[in-house]
C-alpha cells in the first residue's frame, strides 16, 4: 500500500527513528502497572519465584505476540480497525481492532483519573506540601480521591497535556516528547535505585525479589504472573497496530519488538529494586497495591533523610510514567476516529480528548459522590478496570493469536517482517508458539478472569 492512507486528509506519517519508535512504544507499556502493581503482584506471589515464571511468560508469550501487532499494523498502513481490514478485506476480522480501539478509550478513560492522582502529588511534592511530621496520609489520600473537585481539575489538566502532544504528531509530538520524557524516566529511576539499596536493610528486601523459593509456586500464582505479562505490555489494545502503521519497511520488527520488551522488563525489575528495599527497611507489607504509592511512600520519605527532595523526584517519575501510557492510549483512539471521518489530527485530538475526560469525569466521582452507583457491585471506575483487564483484553488477546496464527497464518507474518532484508529468527518456534501454545495459554487465563476455573 501506499505509505498514503485514502481514509485520511494527511499523509501516513512515521517515526523518525527506530529509537523514537522504541521509547514511544515502551512508554506506552511503562505505566503505574509496572510501577505499583508490578511489586504488588510479586508480594503477593512471593517474590523472586514469581518473578522468573513473569519473565518467562514475558518472553514466550508478550514478544511473539507484539512481534504479530507490530507487523499487522505495518502491513496495513491505517488504524487499528482498518489495518486488519487491509489484510483480511470483506470479512469481519476487522472487529478486533474495533475492539482494542475501544479498550484504548475505555483504559484512557479510567487511567486519565489515576494519572491525575500522581500529578496532584507530584505538585504537593514540588511545592513542599506533601510530606509533614505525623501527617495521616491514608486520610490525606481519602480526602484528596473524594472531593468533588480537585481529581477532576488534575485529570483535565493531565489530559490536556497529553493532547497538546498528540495534536503534535507522530514525529513532532509523541516522538519528540518520549525522547525527552524516557530517559528522565530512566534517570529518575536510577538515582531511586540508588538510593533505596542504600537503606539499612536493602538486603531483605533485595533477597526476596530476587531469591526465588519456588515452594511457595501454585497455580494461582501461574495465573498470575501470566495475566501481569500479558497486562503489562499493552497487548491487544490496538496500541502496537497503532504504532506499527508508522513504521517504515527497513525497520526489524523483531529488533523493535525486543527492544519494547527488554525496555519494560528493565523498568519493572528497576520499579522492584526501589520498593522492596524500602519497604522491607521501614517493615511495610509488600502486597498493598495502591497504597504502597499514594500512603506507603509519602510515610517513607517523611522518615527519610532528604525525603522531601526523594519525594519530588519519586512522584514526578510516577507523573512521567503514567504520562507517557496515556499518550499512547490517546493515539489509538484519535488515529482512528482522524482516519474515519476524515478530520485533521488538530481537530481529532482535542475532540477524542474531551470526550474521555468527560467520562472519567464520571470515574473519578465514583469514589466520592457518585460512589453509590454500583453495577453488580462495582463502581463506575471498577466496571471500566473489570471490562478492559477481565474481559476485553484476554478475549480481544486471544482473537490476535487466532488470526496471527491460523488467518494471517505466519508466512503471511514472516513476509511483512523479512521486507528490505530483515529476517525473524527463530521462526519456527514463534510459528509454534503463535499457532499452538498461545490461544490455549490465553483463554485459560480469560476463563480464570471469569471465575469459572
């Protein structure tokens, strides 16, 4: 195809360089994920042991199916709907990116409100409002989440900037802004790292994440670490397809795709060696989720020599995080709804961006005064997490696997990937793992997520 698309008034733009591409695209799957969930998921799992089935799962199941998006979305030269419709024509395949554009918007919506949480902190940080002597930050945290004003000012504000940056382009927005935003991400986390192995105690902490003791191994755990590999890496949410389409045929895909693994990998086993070592000195439990970043670390670096100075540092890291998932998020939707009705990216942008601030509006007062509406249990931010990550993802991962392995089929694959000279090694084995392991690995994970099993 030509690298014009005919469903847009602009032309098909592109990265400007592998390493932009590479940055955009670990930036998309480097988020608050990696940062609370990652070391909240291993507490739970027991450490170490939990960590190497995670890598495992990673590596034979994350890096051939991003190899598959990336490629899909090259190979179509559009959105993340019209891409499998540029490979699969006058069938209904299509719909499966239909359904990751829609995860996109649905995470973004939700995702948008978090990201604001860690802007606020950020700037109490900054302003040196955050942390004070016998401050109850469970309940400054409380009070922040449910007032009825101050979540909604900061997640406008934070899709805001997210939109100036798409507005901006491809090559002059979202590649520009991650190759600033990645490597003070990468340097924030160092100077982190630094600092919590030099506590008293680091060793406990180091030795459980890094000690396996597989005795502790179960099939819950298993699951576990399956689901954080596959929810890790942004899979099946149309964002690769996305960024596929941008890249140009002298690119390996599976250099590209390496690279957006081992770059996510590092930051989660980087996210690891700053918490545990903290927690474990101050006596914390590991496995508080969300606390471990809004309550848990304010209490630190109260105790913490220059704990003002580690806080600013510690929650801009968490801002940058969760700053450059959703620009990616944004960009799949705004690449689609550009490239259907046929808007310029200046007009797309803002448009798609009020409309997912407007809904998480709504996810945001639902743990305040909306709080009482509940479906099944569960609020307007808990409906939209449980759809996307419970239901959607898995089912819209395991349909990829489908048409990678037995529609596309892996020549169709292996042609997009060795244009210009590029090979993909071990092609046998990922033509296994796509066909056969995959597809069963995954719906045991979607039946999991239903609580059949």
């Amino acid at each position: 195809m030509s690298e014009k698309n005919s469903s847009s008034l602009e032309p098909r733009e592109q990265w400007g360089t592998r390493l932009g591409f590479m940055l955009a695209a670990a930036g998309s799957a480097i988020g608050l994920g990696n940062i609370w969930r990652f070391p909240f998921v291993v507490g739970e799992g027991g450490g170490a042991a939990f960590v190497l089935i995670y890598l495992g799962f990673v590596l034979l199941i994350g890096l051939p199916l991003l190899i598959g998006e990336i490629s899909i979305g090259r190979k179509g030269q559009a959105n993340a709907m019209d891409s499998y419709k540029a490979i699969q024509p006058r069938t209904k395949w299509y719909l499966n990116g239909f359904i990751g554009i829609l995860i996109s918007f649905m995470i973004l919506s939700f995702y948008s409100v978090v990201s604001g949480w860690a802007f606020y902190y950020f700037i109490q940080a900054l302003t040196g409002q955050l942390i004070a002597p016998n401050r109850d930050y469970g309940s400054t945290f409380g009070g922040f989440i449910t007032d009825p004003i101050m979540p909604i000012v900061f997640q406008v504000l934070l899709m805001t900037i997210v939109v100036i940056i798409v507005m901006g382009g491809v090559k002059k927005g979202i590649e520009k802004w991650n190759n600033i935003l990645m490597p003070t991400l990468f340097l924030l986390l160092i100077v982190l790292v630094v600092r919590s192995l030099s506590l008293e105690n680091a060793h406990i902490g180091l030795s459980f994440f890094l000690k396996p003791d597989f005795s502790v191994i179960d099939s819950t755990i298993i699951l576990a670490a399956l689901g954080q590999a596959f929810f890790s890496l942004s899979l099946a949410s149309g964002l690769y397809v996305t960024y596929g389409s941008y890249i140009n045929k002298k690119n390996s895909i599976p250099a590209n795709a390496g690279g957006i693994v081992f770059l996510d990998l590092l930051v989660a086993i980087m996210a690891g060696l700053i918490i545990f070592p903290a927690v474990f000195h101050y006596g914390i439990d590991p496995g508080r989720g969300p606390d471990l970043v809004f309550v848990t670390f304010p209490t630190i670096f109260t105790d913490m020599p220059f704990g003002a100075l580690f806080a600013v540092l510690f929650f801009f890291f968490i801002f940058v995080a969760a700053l450059t998932s959703a620009i990616s998020l944004l960009e799949v939707v705004v690449a689609f709804i550009k490239e259907k009705f046929h808007l310029s990216r200046k007009i797309a942008a803002p448009i798609t961006g009020a409309i997912i601030t407007v809904v998480g509006m709504f996810c945001a007062l639902s743990f305040g005064s909306l709080s009482h509406v509940t479906l099944f249990d569960r609020t307007i931010f808990d409906i939209l997490d449980f759809l996307t990550a419970e239901i959607l993802l898995p089912f819209a991962g395991l349909i990829l696997s489908i048409f990678l392995g037995w529609i596309w089929k892996p020549a169709g694959v292996r042609e997009e990937v060795e244009k210009e000279g590029n090979s993909l090694p071990l092609y046998s084995i990922w033509s296994f793992l796509i066909r056969y392991v995959i597809p069963v690995v995954i719906l045991i994970v979607f039946i999991d997520s239903l609580g059949i099993i």
